[in-house]
C-alpha cells in the first residue's frame, strides 16, 4: 500500500507461527518521526543456534524475557518475529542519514521505522552483503574479551559453525598461537584452509590446548572441549541450549586439574573490555572488522526472502552444510 506520499505504509516480515512453522506477514509501518528513520532492508542472515531455537519452540520459559531480541514483535513462543542481522539503505528521515547503508539489529523485514541510534552505519568501504556477518562478529568479539586470549596461546575451538569460525578467525591474529577448529564434518576443511588454522575431528584434536572455545551446541561437543583443555585452562562456553539439558562427566580430570567453565554470551559486554565499549561500540568494531574480503567464505548461496519460510525447517537441520544464510531483498 502507498501514503499520500507514495511512501509504503506496510511492510512485510517473517514471523515463527509455530514449532518449526514459519510465515511472511504484512506489518504496518509507522510515520517516521523526529529522531527516526525507515530503512529499506538489503540483506538479513539467520543465526542458526538462536534461530533455530526460537523456530523450533526451544526457549525456556525462564529466558523469555532474556531472549528477547531488539524490535522482536510477539511473545515466546509463538507468534514472534525474531532476527538481529540486517542491513539495509535509509530511505526516508533526516538528510545526515539519507541514502546511507546502516546495519540494525532488527528481525527478517522488508523495511521498517527505527530510531537513529538503533543504527551504525557501514564503513565505505565494506559491502551491504558482508556487513550481515557483523552480529555473529560481535559474538566472538566478545568471547575474546572474555577470554582474554594471548600471544602463544594454544587454541582449540570446538564447533566450526559461524560462530567457531568466527573466533579462529579473530584467535589466528595472535602472534605465535597455535589455532585448531574441531569438527565432526570433514567438509569443514576448507573452511579451516582458507582460515589459515588447522582442522581436526574430536580424535585427532590436540590435548594440553590453554584456552578452549566450545560453539558446538552439543553435549559431546562440551565433553571433547574438557578433554583437550590443559592443566588449569579455562573453557569458554558460547552455546546456547534452550531447554535441552547438558550432562558432563566431571569426575576425571576436571577438578584435579584445576579446569574452569565459564559462559560467554553476546547480550552483555564483556567485563574485560567495558572501559572502553558499549553495546553501540562494539557493533561499530564487528562492521569495521568486516572489511577483511576473507569472511566471505561464510556464506554459500543466498535465499530470497520470499523462500525464507521454507528454507528455515531445512537450517534447523544439523546435518544442512551452510554456514551463514544469507538473505536477499532486492
């Protein structure tokens, strides 16, 4: 539908209707206002372990309002239109943002109305369709803060997704670290040769490692990451399991080896790096990181947005081979 100034005055958006069930859905779209701006959505990706949660019905119903995304529409569990990956071009609002790319932490959706500071604007010089990888970014950021990864550091991460391979890519900056991705998918290789680190299934993966990733989303996934810890290493958890329960065998090693577990998680950010960044900041760090044309290897072939309620059963597959789904608008 078009306004008085052929402006449209409906969008559409993909919404979870139920378990496992997804729809596109016309949505209104709000005058803009002082203070906001209406994009036109370019690009979206879906962050398979959250989404897949959300899809799926997982989330608990102790972390509905924790899980809440921002601009997320509906209640846990259904219906809900949940996403945190788009960028997009400002079509209409104050003349300092118009015909910018921004990147927003906004769901699956055609175009929307937000205010100017949900938005970070795009570096000149990274692409509309790499900046998408900016919230996964943002996660293995802060898992790095939080683990205060060092030069020489032996590195393990378990769980070569977007998220693993995300932090091997940050972690093989490291002068002088050893880099491993584990994986139980042997087609995970390339990913680790164009990385530059060293791919290994659970068997072969190094012991004795000083710091381990777990990004698997699997309880055996956890049991391999304490297995290659060293002596008093710390395991950095960054999945998340909505309400799958994680059993452990803590009754080797784990206490006379002193190994610590700890949660990292992208919703606050790390205590190590707060003197110096904000949530707003450290989104702006993930989009300047982008420039680097490597991360491209993320991404397979794109859907359109129209195919993304049929494409959603197929991503919540473990055994589908994608990495970063990438969704296209125009």
């Amino acid at each position: 539908m078009s306004g008085a100034s052929g402006a449209p005055e409906t969008a559409r958006a993909f919404f979870v209707e139920g378990p496992a069930r997804g729809a596109l859905r016309p949505v209104s779209l709000a005058a803009v206002s002082p203070g906001e701006v209406r994009v036109s959505t370019r690009y979206s990706a879906v962050s398979r372990g959250t989404e897949c949660t959300v899809f799926q019905g997982r989330v608990p119903a102790s972390e509905y309002e924790r899980m809440r995304c921002p601009h997320q529409s509906g209640d846990f569990p259904f219906p809900v239109k949940y996403g945190y990956a788009n960028v997009g071009r400002v079509t209409a609002g104050s003349t300092a943002w118009l015909g910018r790319s921004v990147f927003c932490l906004y769901p699956h959706q055609t175009e929307y109305v937000v205010a100017e500071s949900a938005l970070v604007p795009l570096p000149e010089d990274v692409p509309e369709a790499r900046a998408v990888l900016a919230a996964n970014l943002e996660t293995a950021l802060n898992a790095m803060w939080d683990a205060r990864a060092l030069p020489g550091d032996r590195i393990s991460v378990i769980g070569a997704g977007v998220v693993g391979g995300l932090v091997a890519y940050l972690a093989r900056s490291l002068p002088g670290a050893d880099v491993e991705l584990v994986d139980t998918n042997p087609a995970r290789v390339g990913l680790c040769r164009e990385l530059g680190v060293a791919f290994r299934t659970p068997e072969q993966a190094s012991r004795a490692r000083d710091l381990v990733f777990h990004t698997s989303g699997s309880a055996s996934g956890l049991d391999t990451a304490l297995d290659v810890a060293g002596k008093g290493a710390d395991v950095i958890e960054l999945s998340f399991y909505g309400e799958t329960r994680v059993t452990l065998g803590l009754g080797g090693r784990f206490h006379s080896e002193r190994l610590a577990l700890r949660s990292s998680q992208v919703g606050t950010v790390s205590p190590n790096a707060r003197a110096r960044f904000d949530h707003h900041a450290r989104l702006a760090l993930a989009l300047a990181l982008c420039r680097d044309p490597l991360l491209d290897v993320f991404f397979g072939a794109e859907c359109h947005f129209e195919d993304l309620p049929a494409i959603l059963p197929a991503l919540c597959d473990p055994a589908h081979d994608v990495l970063c789904q990438r969704v296209k608008y125009a």
